[in-house]
C-alpha cells in the first residue's frame, strides 16, 4: 500500500495499493529500479529534449550501458546471446532468464510516465523493432555479424517497412533487391518512408521485393544505412515524438551482400506480420501510460484551480468528464494487463497466432483511449492548456492529436486514417 496520497489514476492500480493477481515479487522489486533509472537518465529532462526535437547521444550511451535497451525486446530475453556478451542481471534486479513479458510491460510503462512519445521512442524503437527478426529468423552467421554489437548499444539499427506509396499496405512494397549476375549481392533500389530512429542508425532489417507482386515477393535483408553507398536519409518534421528521429530514405543502388537475408527468400510478409505483434503491444502500453499522465495531470489542475468560487472538481460536469476518462483508461489499463499476462502463459509461437488480430484492437483502441484524454486535459486546462510553457506546457504537447485546436492549423485526426502517414508531418499542416 501506497504511504503517500497517489493524485487518482496517476498509477495504475497495482501501484496505488490495490492487490493484482499478476505481479510477484520480482515484479515489483523491477518496477522500483526501473523507475529510479527512467527517472533519472529520462523524465528529468524529457520534456525539455523533446521540445529541443533531439534527445543527446550520451544518453543512449548511458542507456546502452545499464543495459537499458534490452527491456524493449520481446520476452523471453536472447538468454544465450546476452549472457555471452557479460549481460546476465539488469539493474541488479532480474536476472536476465527471468525476464518476461510483465517486466516488459513495466518497462515500457515507466519509459512513458513522461507523457511523451518522442524521448523514449528516440532509444528503444530500434532494438525493440530492428533487432527481433534477426534474433528471431536470422542464421548463425548473420547473428554472430550483427548481434553482438547491436545488442550492446555500440551500433543502431531500425526497422524499415513504410515506403511513401505503401503504409499499411505492406504486401505491395516496391522497393527491389535484385541479385548481381554472380548472385553474391542484392542491388537495392527505392524509397523508405517515416523510418522511426533512421537518422541514427548504421543498420537497417529492411523490407524489399526479391520476387513478384504480392506478399510472397517479399523478403527481408539487413542493410547497411548511416554513411553507406548509395544511402542519403533526411529527418522529417512530423507532429508528434519528433524527437524519435522519424526519417525519409533514398536508396540508390545499394550494394547489400546475399548473406544478409534474413531467413528465407519470399518469407518477409510472415517475418513483419510476427514482428508487428510486439510492436502494436508496445505501442498499446505506452499510450496507455500517456492517457494517464494527461489524464492525472488534469485530475491535479482541477483539484487546485478555482472558478466560479470553488474548485473546478466541485463542477458535477468536469467530474463527468474525468469520470467518462477514467473509465477507459482504467479499462484499458485492464485490457493491455490481461494480454500481457496472457504472453507470459502462451508459448510465443501459440501467442503470436492468438493474439495477434487482438493485439492490433488493443494498439487502436489506445489510440482512441488517448486521444479522449487529451482532449479532456485541454478542455480542463482551458488557456493554460494552450500554452507552451508552465503548467500546462506538457497539455500543449498533445495538441496536435485532439480536435480541441481548429483553429491551430492541425489536420483533425478523423482525417487520419485517410491521410495515413502523411497526416503526421508538420509540412502538411495549413
């Protein structure tokens, strides 16, 4: 039970004093080093970082050091791999081989108590996203190439699906890996688009066509990306987590050696359909945390400013809308846990095949869950709420997803989905 008074649904449950059948001692003993970590090499500056659109280098260096990006891969851990490479603790407080999906949740969750995207996003969407297919469906030899070094933290990689004509539609991907005559390299030839870390990254676990039209023409390939011939990448100014490094790539003939498949020729839609699954549970989890950072944040304005001769809380119609709020989060909330929990009894393979079409519900109903929240922080803040700096500086950060704002020249997210991608970057914006 919580010593200090907790602002309403600043925690999830389990962290404001209420008993949870899924959490066991390890659990909690991770939570507390987690958050004295994140705090400290993190949200102190969080929203500073993202407001300056970059995150330093030293403190990926400092994260890669702890150890502190190897949480954001799927549980179970590489046991074997990181043992190898000296990793067999993180943080003193769970030994690598009793990593699981819980302590994965922590982990995501505590990354995000920043109520922003863009910090937490800038270090981990690389080895959560990039590293996977290769742990997963990548031979020996390319493990032993690229493993080490990734997983340590001394060189990035990134995943790189998206292209400008292809979003969702990951099954017509254009861009082409066609083998040289002595079939010892593939020459790549096209466009990447909204490439999360890219910026930053020597690697790549690409996706490119190395046959015909349709999903079976696809395969993946680790390709080489900062400095290397034939590559140019430029940040692009997106409307949210722009600290996150989000990146537009040109590849120009790009010599990449045969021995950088991974895994088969033609499995590449199988391979980024598995991946997707991690990546949508992530997501779903750290928007979860956003909604209740917006969502308590408004919870403690009400509490204090006054209006009309009494606190805002006492207005029947702000305790309707925290109410209505507090109801999906904490439903949510609920959600994401069951499914966690239920990662940790499936066998991954099993796990993969049941959850995913619920997996991806769990990431857009996130989605929804936080943009109510935001949009009733904004409505709460009232002016302050549009004001980049004090109180409700981190309000203002959540602008661009609410249609609170008409008049801020923001496209409103019901255009989104008819947008895609492109509804994201601040180009667009009227």
């Amino acid at each position: 039970m919580s010593s200090t008074p907790v602002v309403p649904f600043s925690e999830p449950p389990y962290l404001a004093g209420l008993p949870s059948p899924y959490y066991k001692p390890t659990h909690l003993k991770w939570q507390k080093a987690c958050r004295e970590f994140v705090s400290k090499h993190l949200l102190e500056n969080a929203l500073e970082w993202d407001t300056a659109e970059n995150v330093p280098e030293h403190v990926f260096e400092e994260f890669a050091k702890a150890g502190m990006l190897i949480p954001s891969l799927p549980a179970p851990l590489p046991v074997e791999w990181l043992k190898r490479l000296g990793i067999h603790e993180l943080l003193d407080a769970v030994k690598v081989e009793e990593f699981d999906y819980i302590h994965t949740m922590i982990y995501i969750d505590e990354m995000a108590r920043s109520g922003l995207a863009g910090p937490s996003g800038s270090l981990t969407t690389g080895m959560s996203f990039g590293v996977p297919p290769i742990l997963k469906y990548g031979n020996k030899q390319l493990q032993e190439r690229f493993l080490p070094e990734l997983l340590t933290g001394k060189k990035r990689t990134c995943i790189a699906i998206t292209e400008p004509a292809a979003g969702s539609d990951v099954a017509n991907i254009t861009t082409t890996a066609t083998k040289t005559p002595d079939g010892k390299h593939y020459i790549i030839n096209g466009t990447k688009k909204w490439i999360t870390n890219g910026i930053w990254a020597e690697y790549s676990s690409m996706a490119v066509r190395t046959g015909g039209p349709g999903p079976t023409g696809l395969s993946m390939l680790v390709v080489p990306l900062k400095g290397y011939p034939g590559v140019s990448m430029r940040r692009l100014k997106v409307g949210g987590q722009v600290s996150a490094g989000t990146t537009f790539i040109e590849l120009d003939d790009v010599k990449v050696p045969v021995k950088n498949l991974i895994g088969q020729e033609g499995m590449g839609m199988r391979y980024i359909m598995t991946n997707f699954n991690h990546e949508r549970l992530t997501i779903a989890i750290g928007a979860t945390r956003q909604s209740r950072v917006a969502l308590a944040a408004a919870m403690e304005y009400v509490l204090k400013r006054e209006a009309f001769g009494k606190p805002l809380v006492e207005q029947p119609v702000v305790r309707h809308r925290l109410a209505k709020c507090g109801a999906l989060l904490e439903s949510q909330w609920a959600w994401v846990e069951q499914f966690v929990y239920q990662m940790t009894q499936l066998p991954k393979e099993t796990a993969d095949i049941e959850l995913g079409g619920l997996t991806a519900m769990a990431k857009a109903q996130a989605g929804i869950v936080l943009n109510e929240c935001a949009q009733c922080a904004i409505l709460l803040f009232g002016g302050n709420g549009y004001t980049r700096s004090g109180q409700g500086e981190l309000i203002e950060s959540k602008l661009h997803f609410t249609d609170a704002t008409p008049f801020h020249g923001v496209l409103h997210p019901n255009f989104l989905p008819t947008f895609g991608g492109n509804g994201l970057p601040a180009d667009f914006r009227t």
